[in-house]
C-alpha cells in the first residue's frame, strides 16, 4: 500500500513541480503575467501570506516560460553578510549560463556584463524575479550595499533592452521603506500590482479540491466544516461572517496540512480551533524525531531561526549543520523541510533555511519563551531542595539541645531569608514575565499598526499606535510616530449607509452633506461633533446635492424623477419638486438662493423657484438627456449640457433663444461660467475640453491632449486656468486661453473622476477611481499630498470656502474630512512662495527665527502656530538670523553686505552694522554677554567685533579672511577657520593669535570647549583635531573617516567630540583621542553636521541624502529617520531642552521635529477623531465583542457622537 501523500504543502511556497494542485489563482495569474509583458518593472506586494511566492512560481514562471520562452533569474531570499548587487549577478550568471562570475561581481559593471552576456548567449526574454526585498530593509542591514542593488535595477529597468522584465517582490507593510529608498527612481516606482490572498469561499473550494483529488488516499472534505476553519485563519480585521474575507493563506495551509494528517493517522478531527490544531502539529513533528533529535531541532529554531523580537531570520546550511549533532543533522533538518517547518532555498551550491512563516516565527517565539520561564522556575526550585537538604545535614550531625536549638534557629531565620529570597525572585520573575508580556503586546500592536499604515488606514494605524503600553520603552515607536504624522490623515470620517457620490460644503464651511446610491443623503457637522441630519425620502439614487447660497436649505436629484429641498438642520417637511418624467440628473441654486435650474434624462431643463411656488421655466431644445445645469454668477443666465454633444446658455427667464455651443463630437458631461460670465468652459467624452465665450461668437479655445473622456473642466478663481479631470488618469491645467503647453497632473493608477481649484487658486485637488484624492500644487513645482484611506473609489473631492480643508466622498460609503494643509509633521516654518535660508531656537526655546529668502527675518512660535515679528528692512535676501543669549535681540545677515540687531519683538528700528562694501559681512553671532556681535567678511580681512547697539567702531581681530568665527565661552577669545591654520585670538585685539598648525588640508569647522580650555577642529584632510587653547602640546588627532570632516563639536561636559564626514558617517570619539570611535552608519550621503543633545546623550547629523537622524550617542539602538525634505539636509540641532530637533533644507524649508513621547501622543490624539471600530478592536486590540462594542460606544460619546448601532465592518480592500 502506497504512503499517505499530503497535499498541503503548509507554509511553504508551490514551484513550478506543484502546478497540478496550484488552484484557484488562475485569473490573477493571467492578469499578473500580461503586467509583467506590458512594463519593465513591475513591484509586487502584498500582505505576509498572501501568495505572491507561490503565484510567481507555480504560476507566471511556468507560463511565461512556457508560452514565450523566458529565461528566469530568481532570487528567493538575501542573506545578511552577502552583498545584494553581487547576489544577482552570480545568481544571473549561473542561472542563465553564463560561465563564472567576475571577481568584483558587486558592481554596475558587473551587471552590465551579465546583461551583455544574456543578450549575446540569446534572444530568448529574461525575467528577473527577485522576491523578499523586504529582508533589505530590515535594521542592521547594509544600507549602502542595499542603495547599490537599487541603483542597478533602476538601470536595468531605464536599458532600452526588448524582453528584460524585472519583478520586485515584497510585504506591502515595507512598501513605504521601499519608496522611501527608491525616491525619484520612477520606473521602479511606476507599476504596481497588489496581490490579496484567497478569501474565506475561495480557499474552502481549494482545500475540498486538493482533499479529495491530490490527497493520498483521497479524504472527502465537507465545505461546512472547512468553513468555519477558514473563518478563523481570516485576515485581521475581516468580517468573521463574511465569505469575502481574505485568509492567511499560509496559516490556512498549515491548519489544512496538520487537518490532512490527523485524519490520515485514523484521528476523527473535528476542525473546531485552529490554532491547538497548528500547536499539535508542531509539537508532533518534532516529537517523531525522538527526545534527543527533538531537543536539538528545538534549540535550533529557538536560538537560530527567530531573531530576539519573534522575527524570521536565515542561516545557510553549513551554519544550521554546525548546530546540530552531525550524526543527527541529516535527519532533522531533513524531517523539518519535509514537514513544512524550515523552508529552504538554493544559494552558492548550497541552501539557506528559515521557518516556513513569520505565524510559526511567532509560535516558536512563544514556546521559547515558556521554555525559559520553565527552565528558570526549575533552576529555582533545585536551589531550594539544594538549601534545605543542607539545613537538613546540618541539623542531624548537630549535637546536644543548645546546639539543636540553634540550628534550628539557624534554620529558621535561613528559611525565613530563603522565603524573603524567594518572594523577591518570584516578584522578579513576575516582573519580566509583565514586562515580556507587556513588550509582546506593544510589538504586536506596533505590527498591526504598521499594517494598516501600510494598507492606506494611516487613521486607524494612529489609534492602534496609542494602544501601545509604555511607549517610550519601545524600540520602535517613535519611528512609527513619525511616519504616521508626515503623512495626511483624515480629520474625521462620516459613514453613509451605501455608496456615496457627490459631497458639498455649506458656504460657511461649518458643515459638510454627502448623496448616496442609496436613496439617502446626509448633513453632518465639519468637527465630528453632534447628531448627523439624515436626508430620507428619495426612491432612487441621489446624484446631486448642493447648499443655499445662505446655508440654510440643501437640494437634492435623484433618479426617482423628483428634487428636494431640505432644511439644512432637517426640521420640517423638504419641498417635492416633481414633473420629470426620467432621473433628474442636477439641481442647482441661483446665487440669490431664490431659483433652481434642474436637468433631466427626459431631456427638459428647468428654472424654478426653491420654495416650489410658481410653474416652472421650461428650456426646450436638447435631443437628449441633460446632464447638468448651472446658473451664471449674476443669475441671469443658465448653462446646460446634453448627451446630444452641446451646451446650451439660456436666459434664465426663458426669454429668446439659447446659444448653442457646438463643436463635441460625444456627449458633454459637464460646462460651467468663468467667474466674470463672460466664457463657458466644457467636458467631453470626445477627449477635449472647450473654452467659449458665453455669446457664442467666435470660435472655441480647444484644449486638446487628453487620451480618455473628459469627465469635468473648471476655471480657476482669476479665470485665467481650467483644471480637467480625465479617464486617462491624469487632470491637467491649462492656460484659458489655450497657449502653451498644459500641466499634467500624472500618477493616479485609475480614472481621475473630478479636479477644482482651491479658493486661491495656488492648488488643485483630484479624486479618483483609484482610491485615492491628490492635492497639487497648481503650478506642478511641489510632489502632490495622496490622501489615502478609502477603501472604494473616490467620487468627489472639494475644498472648503476658506481652502482649509477638503472633503472626498466615496463608494466605500463614507466622507473624509481633511486638512488642506502640510501634515501634521514636521511643523514648518515658511510662508506660501517664500523659501528660509537658516533657522535657530531662542534661547528659551519657545521661539525659533528664520532667514527668508524674500529679504525678511521672521520670528515665529516654536509650534509654528504664529508670526510674532517680521523684521524687514528692504535690504535683499536674509542669509543668517540669530538670537542674543538673553533672547531680547535678533541679528542678521543680509545680501547687501551688512547686519543688522533687531528687538526680537519687532519694534523699533534696527541696529545697521555696515562695513567696508567690498568686503561684504558673511556671518554674525553674539558674544555670549550679548553686548557685541562677532562677524566675518568675504574677500579677506579678518574678524570684526562690534558694539551690539552699534556704537564705535568695530575691532578687526588679524587680517586673515575666515569663514566660520566663534566665541569662547568667555566671550573673551574667539577662534577662527581660515585656510589650513584656525587661529585663537583674543577679543580685545591684543596679544598675538595662537596659530593652530597641523592639518593638510583646509579647515571646515573650528570651536571651543565649553570650558574654554580646547579647540576642535574638523578638515578636508580627513581628521578632526583637539588642541590646547594656547597652543601648547599636541593636538589629539581624531583619524577614521574616509573622506573630509565637515563639522566637529564638544558634547555638553567637553569629554566627547562628534564629527561629521563626507564619507557618509558621523563619529563620537572620547576627546582625549583614547579608546575606538562610535562609528554612525546608516546615511546615503555625506552627512554635513553633527550635534550634541544638550544632555549629551544623543547626536543629530544632517546630511545630503535628504535625512536628519537621532542617535544614542554610544551607538546603540536603532537612530530615527526625519525625512521630509525633497533636498540635502543642510542643518540640523536640538532644541535647549533638548525635546525638538530643527531642521534647514537646501530647498529653503525650515522643519520642527517633536521628540518627547508625551507631545507625539498628543499629535496623535488630536490629527484624527475618529474611533476605532469594534472589528479593528476585535482584531488588534485582542477584545471580545462586548469589550470591543464597549469601548467604541465610549470614544464616539467622548468626541461627542452618538455610536452607530451597527458599525460596518472596516477593513476593506480596494477592489
């Protein structure tokens, strides 16, 4: 009889030999391979288990080999200690080959070769499929060596090569570390494709099918039992009902495989709970290995294949076999493989393992963890009968009563010390048991949180994030804090009952209303607050809404034949406006509130009184259905568009004849009047969108250059520009009339469904099928905010009246409020159209001033709440500003050559500090005193100390011109970097400078000690130096990096220096030049300072790969990334209170980075107001539906709203 033959393969990808029980994929497959032809790159994601590995290699492989000869390079995972780049030029080399690969194999040359090579060999495509990307992005990865393997691909996928097609493979949760790195590398960013796993009634159909045909011998499955089963394996967050609820397709695999093997053993299993199932299944793999084999399988995954957090990590064969006995190694990591447990995959002649899943990861983490608190309860108890067998020995040997007595005294007083011992053991233990608990909950709910960033539900990312227990203990959190706030996230988000499609702001823009395919319309209040005002009465879809020019009344369209018009505070009975005999398509308000014009599928438009006096105006003339209608500004006159391919303009009393607008060749889908009346701007599916005067006369400006229908066209508020919104995923903004070249608005993956103007003009916002609404800037200079989160397609996206905020409106059926502004980190400082030079904290930091490029200084909150003082003299561009030590004065350095001293306040007039015009002034600071100002000048001449409030003249200190000066301490000495000798002088001007001589190359930074008593400066030399303030002995040379040192500086008690370098590092040495340097490593680029936290314990460089980064200054702990800035980081510091960092970008933006746990909690409470859902809470919060229920009721009541009765369920993909 033949062995019994499971078909499950559990947690381990299917291969191409595994495509005769690969079901269920056939479509995705399909419409994945023809992506793949289609572009050069293509980046696949999905959630961890979704099945990406396996569609890839039982799927799209066989096929594109299959059915156009491809030749496949593919890379399954990436070992930490081998560099990426030369991984896949020796994997091209041997998989397609090639013949050896070159010596130097990590270099763009090397890939060059290969590709060259691959072309020359053959003409057959190539696909390479790299897969587990995410394992690059993991901490303490190679940074650089991962930028070189990115570098290469996006050469690859910019190489004109017919046939080269590249997949990218990884973890949706590690897109944005993806993106992040991949900035402005378009063609690796361009095409995605997303992946989702089998929902709940797809996978029970598969399992039942490979139960039946593929098992050996075959086991009759009922889809009832495999249901529930399925259920409990859904997705986190998926509706436990639900039959469209995705599952962990390796957790199901893993729960059908132990199902499968169980009832081949003759076991009646009924498959009730899956996770004692997997349990079982795991203990009894391991138990058929026998005690000895199973005790090393086990130490082998505990202590080698989970990282210190539960995470998965690799180790090659030769390493796994070092672990294991060598005469059982054969045996266990065989029966493991087999078994589904270790997953193993070829590199370098040999393979490398890792647990099947990161759900195994996780239970083998926990059975880790039980070992050792078992093991240390043991180890105690030993102890303890060790103990008491002593006192036993003692006291039997032990003679005469007084000396019983005082053994048995003795005795007790031990035992009394051993109870005490034990109790504080026992306290002990159960503190770390709470704190292992405690920091797996926090891990968990970090991971989750992740998730949903990663899934577009930043929102509900930022309320698991709060969850959270004893943040600032964990390693991860600040980090997640941070990137959650960069990104936009709704206000508040208003759940309709079905799909919604058009939104309207109140004029006052206090309130928002919203229309449904449902039939029912809602009007809420704009802050979350309060009861929401339903709409009902419509017997059809409801396409049209919009409110009274006062706010008082809302009209409503429906496809039931009928307008509304509602009170806006839903009181009384709405005016039914009836006679249609087809779906009113739009109704309108005049802009006196008095009148309505309607359009009609029964091809009629017509004016009527809001109030429903009076019969109708009748506007006849349109062969078919009428798609909208608007009233001019002045009221007078109407403009309409038809299926019938015109627009029409009306008087609105129906008096004469309308103007036909003529010249679309489909039907026109929407037309409104330029803000004087005078043009009409129109839509239409025939590509185009057409400007016209609205008399008629002359010939249209056509606006030609979409590839798709064109679904709206609006004038900006001057009139000067239309925005379009298009099928061809793009909106565009052109010039009114028609010259030049237009905008285009390009990177929504679907339709773009509407676009308008703020109210100012300076930007556009877009909504779309995809998902997604962009706000642009409207001259295209800026990358556009992507406000995500819905989970259907975004029908409508408006700003507010005053531009604050903006509403989108989706068939997910609900309306998000957002923001118009930058999210909520970092805080930054410049006005629109204004760039800043350099920015500095007051000294009490609650003030930070900034040097505009517009000739102003500006004196701001440090919470970038407010303006306190403009100081502007008309004097050119502000290079510098800074405060005085008592926070009273400001000065600054203008482009006309000169300073000048400011009251921090404004008032007053400065104090003008103008040297010699042909040596214009290039920096100032004040004397730590603040009673005089220390500049340097270009073009020569040395130093100048000057009188703060501008009296005498100033003293020049040498003649030697330098470009960075500073004072002592004291204010009675000052040093100088000028060339490759810095120079101590004294600030009187008398005596004779101190030369520093010793550096080889020319000195970028030079400053004291805070004791006064050293000097260190930084060189291009590549050294950093730290020498005696008079000059006396030999300096200590700070000699590592690898490249010029840009800046150097004492930490706050002068026994530390941190460097920055050219050589992508910063350094903390011990002053004394003893012992090795902290070597910080992570930064792309050079990094161009480097700084003390004033306790000292932290560092923060900036650097030109676009980032700051916080660091523990012993180099421990994984530092925070602050990146915002689309250009180098020029500066970056702490605040006095060492809580804020601040930062300047070479694209002229000043940045406020909050640093205290307590302040990012409360950004995070206060950016969003929404609850989580008793779904999300169920699945992340570990709650029961009571519990989750509970706690929903009581957040919605606390932002002052009633709980919905029945909340839908949340977590939805798009579609």
């Amino acid at each position: 009889m033949s062995a019994p033959k499971n078909p499950f393969l559990g947690p381990q990808p299917y291969r191409a030999s595994d495509s005769d029980r690969f079901f269920g994929r056939e479509t995705v497959t399909q419409r994945l391979v023809n992506r793949i032809l289609a572009h050069p790159c293509l980046t696949l994601f999905g959630p961890s288990g979704a099945g990406k590995s396996s569609v890839m290699q039982a799927g799209v492989i066989p096929l594109l080999e299959e059915s156009h000869e491809f030749r496949t390079v593919r890379i399954d995972g990436w070992l930490a200690g081998e560099a990426p780049l030369a991984r896949l030029v020796r994997t091209m080399h041997a998989e397609l080959e090639l013949g050896p690969p070159p010596e130097q194999a990590g270099t763009a040359e090397a890939l060059d070769s290969a590709l060259e090579l691959a072309s020359q060999r053959s003409d057959r495509p190539v696909l390479i499929y790299l897969d587990q990307l995410e394992q690059l992005f993991l901490p303490g990865r190679d940074v650089e060596a991962t930028g070189a393997l990115l570098k290469g691909l996006d050469a690859l996928a910019r190489k004109p090569v017919r046939g080269l097609q590249l997949v990218l493979a990884m973890r949706e949760d590690y897109l944005g570390r993806f993106r992040d790195r991949v900035r402005g590398r378009r063609e690796l960013l361009e095409q995605g494709f997303r992946l989702g796993p089998l929902t709940v009634g797809e996978m029970v159909k598969v399992s039942c099918r490979l139960a039946t045909e593929k098992g050996l011998p075959s086991q009759p499955w009922s889809e009832q039992e495999v249901r529930a089963l399925m259920r409990q394996v859904r997705m986190a967050g998926q509706d436990e009902q639900d039959d469209d609820a995705e599952v962990q397709a390796a957790f199901a695999q893993i729960v059908c495989r132990a199902l499968w093997d169980e009832r081949a053993r003759g076991q009646a299993v009924e498959p009730v709970a899956a996770e004692p199932m997997v349990h079982r299944y795991l203990e009894a793999t391991l138990d058929a290995l026998g005690s000895d084999k199973k005790r090393a399988a086990r130490r082998l995954l505990e202590q080698h294949l989970i990282a210190s957090d539960g995470s998965r990590t690799l180790l090659t064969e030769q390493e796994a076999r070092a672990e294991l006995p060598p005469e059982h190694a054969d045996e266990v990591l065989t029966h493991l493989e087999a078994a589904a447990v270790l997953h193993a995959e070829q590199h370098q002649g040999s393979r490398y393992f890792e647990l099947g899943h990161d759900w195994l990861a996780r239970k083998v983490f926990e059975l880790k963890q039980q070992r050792i608190e078992r093991e240390s309860a043991q180890r105690r108890l030993r102890r303890e009968a060790v103990e008491r067998r002593r006192l036993i020995i003692l006291a039997s040997v032990a003679a005469g009563v007084a000396v019983l007595m005082a053994v048995l005294l003795i005795w007790a007083l031990t035992e009394q010390a051993h109870a005490q011992r034990a109790k504080t053991d026992a306290e002990n233990a159960k503190q770390e048991a709470d704190k292992q608990a405690r920091d797996a909950r926090g891990l968990a709910l970090m991971t989750g949180a992740r998730d949903l960033q990663g899934r577009g539900y930043t929102a509900m990312a930022t309320k698991l994030l709060l969850e959270v227990p004893a943040p600032e203990q964990a390693r991860w959190w600040t980090q997640l804090a941070h990137d959650f706030l960069k990104e936009p996230i709704p206000e508040v988000t208003f759940q309709g009952t079905s799909p919604l499609q058009v939104a309207a702001f109140s004029p006052d823009g206090q309130r928002v209303a919203a229309a449904s395919q449902g039939g029912t319309a809602w009007v809420w209040r704009v802050d979350g607050t309060g009861t929401p005002v339903v709409l009902t009465g419509h017997g059809g879809r409801v396409g049209s809404i919009e409110f009274s020019p006062d706010g008082q009344w809302v009209v409503t369209a429906s496809r039931d034949a009928t307008v509304r018009v509602w009170r806006a505070d839903g009181t009384g009975t709405p005016v039914v406006l009836q006679g249609y005999e087809d779906t009113v398509h739009s109704a309108r308000f005049s802009p006196d509130g008095q009148w309505l014009v309607t359009a009609s599928a029964d091809m009629s438009v017509q004016v009527r009184r809001a109030d429903g006096t009076g019969k109708p105006v009748l506007l006849a003339g349109h062969e078919a259905s009428v798609l909208s209608g608007r009233f001019s500004p002045d009221g007078r006159r109407v403009v309409t568009t038809s299926f019938d391919g015109t627009a029409r303009v009306w008087r609105a009393d129906g008096k004469g004849s309308p103007v036909v607008l003529k010249g679309h060749t489909r039907p026109v889908s929407s037309a409104g009047f330029s803000p004087d009346g005078l043009w009409v701007v129109t839509a239409s599916e025939d590509k185009t969108a057409r400007v016209w005067k609205a008399d008629g006369k002359g010939s249209p400006v056509v606006l030609k250059g979409h590839e798709g229908d064109v679904y709206s066209a609006r004038f900006s508020p001057d009139g000067l520009w239309v925005v379009t919104a298009s099928e061809d995923k793009t909106a565009r903004v052109w010039k009114a009339d028609g010259k030049g070249s237009p905008l285009v608005l390009g990177g929504h993956e679907a339709p773009v469904s509407s676009a308008g103007f703020s109210p100012d003009g300076q930007w556009v916002v877009t909504a779309s099928t995809d998902g997604t609404a962009r706000v642009w800037k409207a001259d295209g200079m800026v990358p556009p905010r992507v406000l995500k989160g819905h989970q259907g397609w975004v029908q409508d996206a408006r700003f507010s009246p005053d531009g604050q905020r903006i509403i989108t409106a989706s068939r997910d059926g609900t309306l998000k409020v957002w923001r118009a502004g930058e999210p909520e980190l970092p805080v930054v400082f410049q006005r629109p159209g204004e760039g800043v030079w350099s920015a500095r904290f007051s000294p009490d930091g609650q003030r930070v001033v900034t040097a505009g490029t517009d000739g102003a200084a500006r004196v701001w909150t440090a919470d970038g709440t407010g303006i306190l003082a403009v100081l502007d003299e008309g004097a050119g561009s502000v290079s510098s500003a800074a405060f005085s030590p008592d926070g009273h004065q400001v000065v600054t350095v203008s482009k006309d050559g000169s300073a000048r001293v400011w009251r921090a306040d404004g008032t007053g007039l400065p104090v003008v500090l103008r040297g010699d015009p042909l040596r214009p002034i290039g920096s100032a600071e004040f004397s730590p005193e603040g009673q005089s100002v220390l500049t340097t000048r270009w073009f020569g001449g040395g130093p100048q100390v000057w009188r703060a409030n501008g009296s005498g003249t100033p003293r020049v200190l040498g003649y030697d011109e330098a470009h960075s000066a500073r004072f002592s301490r004291d204010g009675q000495w000052v040093v100088t970097a000028s060339g490759r000798t810095p120079k101590v002088l004294r600030t009187d001007g008398t005596g004779t400078p101190v030369v520093l001589l010793g550096h080889g190359g020319d000195v970028s930074s030079a400053e004291f000690s805070p004791d006064g008593q050293w000097v260190v400066t930084a060189s291009q030399d590549k050294t950093a130096r730290v020498w005696k303030a008079d000059g006396t002995g030999t300096p200590v040379v700070l000699k590592g990096h690898g490249g010029a040192v840009f800046s150097a500086s004492f930490s706050p008690d002068g026994q530390w220096v941190v460097t920055a370098s050219q050589d992508k590092t910063a350094r903390v040495w011990k002053a004394d030049g003893t012992g090795t340097p902290v070597v910080l490593k992570g930064h792309l680029d050079r990094v161009a300072s480097a700084g003390f936290s004033p306790d000292g314990r932290q560092v923060v460089t900036a650097s030109e790969d676009r980032t700051a980064r916080v660091w523990r200054a012993d180099g421990t702990g994984t530092p925070l990334v602050l990146q915002s800035c689309e250009s180098e980081v020029a500066s970056a510091e702490f605040s006095p209170a060492g809580r804020q960092v601040l930062t300047v970008c070479t694209d002229a933006q000043a940045q406020l980075w909050p640093l205290e746990v307590a302040e990012l909690q409360r950004r995070l409470r206060a950016v969003n107001k929404d609850c989580l859902p008793p779904d999300v809470r169920r699945s992340y919060l570990d709650e029961t539906e009571e519990q989750a229920r509970s706690g929903y009721a009581e957040c919605e009541r606390v932002q002052g709203r009633d709980p919905l009765v029945t909340p839908p369920p949340t977590l939805r993909l798009l579609p």
